[in-house]
C-alpha cells in the first residue's frame, strides 16, 4: 500500500471536505484506491460533553454511519470493559489480533462472522492524550492484513490524526459553549464577538426564577438532598425553556434568568406566547416531579417567576480576562422585581404589562403595584390556571 504522497492527498481533501464524516469516508476510499484491502473501518473519538461522550465514524461498503456515545456508563459498560479500545487506551499501543477461530470480544466475534479475517487498531497521535482517539481497519482477505499494509494502515492514522483533532477541538468547543453559555450566546462567541463591551440592544421576554425556599432546606437539609432538589427544579425549568427556543444565560445561585429574543424572525407577540407556554410547561413538570418526590418523603420543590417584555442590552461585560455574555438594562431589573413580587403575592408568576400587552389569551389582573427602585407603580398580571389551583 502506497501511503508517501497521502500527507499530501490529505491537505486537499480537507480544504474540500469540512465535516468530518465526509473527509473519513474519502479516506477510506483512497487507501482502497493505494492498494490496501480494507473493507471496514472505524474512527472512534471521544468528545467533552456531560451528555455525550463521543462520536463513532463506520465506513463499510463504501458508506459512513455516524452515531454518539452516551457519557453515562460508557467506561463501566461490558461493551467497553471487554473491547479493543480498552486495551488501546490503556496501553497507548496499536492492538493487532487476526480472527482465527470464536473470539472472546464481541465486536471481534461479530467481525469475524461477517467475513472478517484480521482486525487492526491504531490510536491516533493527538496533542491531548487524555481523551480517546483510533481508527480500527478490518479485512477480509483470506491471508489478513501484510507486515508492510500493517505498517502503511499505522502511517496513513497518524496522517489523519491531525485533520480529526482539529475537528475534535472545535467540536468539543461548540458544545462547551453550548453546555455553559447556551446555543445563541455561544455561536456569537465562537464568532469572534469577544471583547469587553461589544454589546448590542435587542427586544426580548425575560424570564427570571427562583426557587423558593432554597436557603431555609440548606439550612436544616443535608447538602446532598439540596442539590438534588435544586437540579431536580433547574432541570424543570431548562428544559421548557428550551422546548420554546428560549435561552438560558446563566444560573444565578437557585434563580435562572433566560431570554427569548425576537432576532429578525419573530415579533414580540410570538417571544411571549413562546415564554408563557414555557412557564406553563414548567409548572407542570414541576407537579410531576413534586409527586414523585411526595412519594419518597421529600419536601416539595416551589417557585416564582417575573415575565417581562422590553429592550436588553445584550453582550459582554466584566474585566479584562473574566467576561460575561449576559444581558442587562432596565428591563431585566423589572423582571427580577416582578419575580420578587410573584413570593408577596403568593402566586407562581406574575407578569407586567408590557408583557400581557403581547398575549391574545386571558391573564388574571392583580392590581397596580410598586416595584422595588421603579418610580411608577406597575400593573401586573397573574395565570388562570393558578387562580384555579388556589
């Protein structure tokens, strides 16, 4: 297999083919088109996300299927425990076993009753050595793999190695940013919108809640218990915010403060309705979580939110080397101060306003009210569900 002008093949094929995917599937089919006789081969590599823990590229009959690896279990799991992988990021070795005969490791066993003959694993040479990354070959020649394709398979993954831990990088990346600072905020970062004060005004419903109760059970409740409670209740409240095409800025202790912009696609009446039905959605994910927990003896998880419609100013703020992509301005003060009222007036949300001025379904009226630093005494609105619930 020839493999000396491939470094070289490599350097073109990535400018042409960005995805990953796309890139490992035109290198399979060069190094069939070297001379090698592989029929399978798989890019295995681990990523730096609570949720997934990394992503698997199989090409097969000239074809790639891409699938991600839950986090949860992966390294205990028998699948892993008893795999070519393990031993390869254990020892940092290539792992070489030809498929004479049952073999003891599933994935080798199902290799071998799909016509396998050989099988081959290289971990690939990236900077970061704390995080999986191989490409395992298999063939089905009847003599497997030669001494010098064996050697030509091990050069050609150290080629790759580069082209995939770039990708790995931005990926990992991404969905730091993603996981941190949320979707929108972390797109605008990765763009390059990253210095102090570079900061623009924008329309949004606020969204900001706080979980009730939260410094009395750390008080008296064990610390395990509390923030098994707190995730239980912030987990409630992402989601749906999500669902919605909100965006969750940051955890503020047991509070959350979330917008839904208008950008130039949705009008304030649609971030509204988007933001209300949210709410609603929570509220009910909250009953079923607190039904649960009734169950198990625990006490029961309460919140109030402040929903607010206005002008932010949306961006970075901070110091120089410590920065915060977040939004602020009066309107957010408002909302904060409306979540305030929601605990005075015994009710889960109450809504300005402004806010109802964007809403076509009924609202509960609940008077005029002064806000805390606001001049001018506000009218605010509660939901019908909780007047029934009362």
């Amino acid at each position: 297999m020839n493999v000396e002008t491939l470094g070289l093949w490599l350097t073109k094929a990535a400018r042409e083919r960005r995805d990953l995917g796309n890139l490992f599937e035109a290198f399979c089919l060069e190094l069939r088109q070297r001379g090698s006789s592989i029929s399978r081969a798989s890019l295995g590599l681990e990523g730096l996300d609570p949720e997934v823990g990394g992503s698997r590229y199989v090409w097969e009959q000239e074809a790639i299927i891409y699938t991600s690896v839950p986090r949860a279990g992966v390294v205990q799991s028998a699948g892993y425990q008893n795999s070519p992988m393990k031993i390869v990021d254990d020892t940092g070795r290539p792992f070489r076993r030809r498929l004479e005969g049952e073999q003891t490791m599933p994935v080798l066993e199902e290799l071998r009753q799909s016509g396998a003959t050989d099988y081959a694993m290289f971990p690939m040479p990236f900077i970061d050595t704390t995080r999986s990354a191989v490409i395992a070959y298999s063939t089905p020649a009847p003599t497997g793999f030669t001494d010098a394709e064996l050697q030509g398979l091990e050069a050609a993954t150290d080629l790759f190695g580069p082209y995939a831990e770039r990708q790995v990088l931005r990926q990992i990346a991404v969905d730091l940013l993603d996981v941190y600072v949320g979707p929108h905020t972390g797109r605008r970062i990765i763009e390059g919108h990253v210095e102090r004060g570079d900061m623009e005004t924008i329309e949004a419903a606020i969204w900001l809640a706080d979980m009730r109760g939260f410094t009395r059970r750390s008080e008296s409740s064990a610390v395990r218990d509390v923030l098994n409670g707190l995730n239980a209740w912030l987990e409630a409240m992402v989601g749906p915010i999500h669902a919605h095409q909100g965006e969750v800025l940051k955890f503020i202790g047991d509070a959350i403060l979330a917008i839904f912009p208008t950008g130039t696609r949705q009008s304030g009446r649609a971030v509204c309705a988007a933001a209300l039905a949210a709410v609603e959605e929570a509220r009910r994910q909250v009953e079923e979580v607190n039904r649960a927990r009734a169950a198990q003896g625990l006490w029961p998880l309460e919140f109030g939110v402040g929903l607010h419609f206005g002008e932010v100013v949306y961006g970075n703020i901070g110091a120089p080397r410590r920065l915060d992509f977040t939004v602020i301005g009066a309107a957010v003060n408002r909302a904060s101060r409306l979540q305030e009222l929601s605990k005075q007036l015994g009710r889960q949300t109450i809504i300005s306003g402004a806010f109802a001025g964007h809403i076509d379904g009924p609202l509960v009226p609940l008077g005029t009210h002064r806000l805390r630093d606001v001049a001018e005494p506000q009218s605010v609105y509660g939901l019908p569900a909780e007047s029934a619930a009362r």
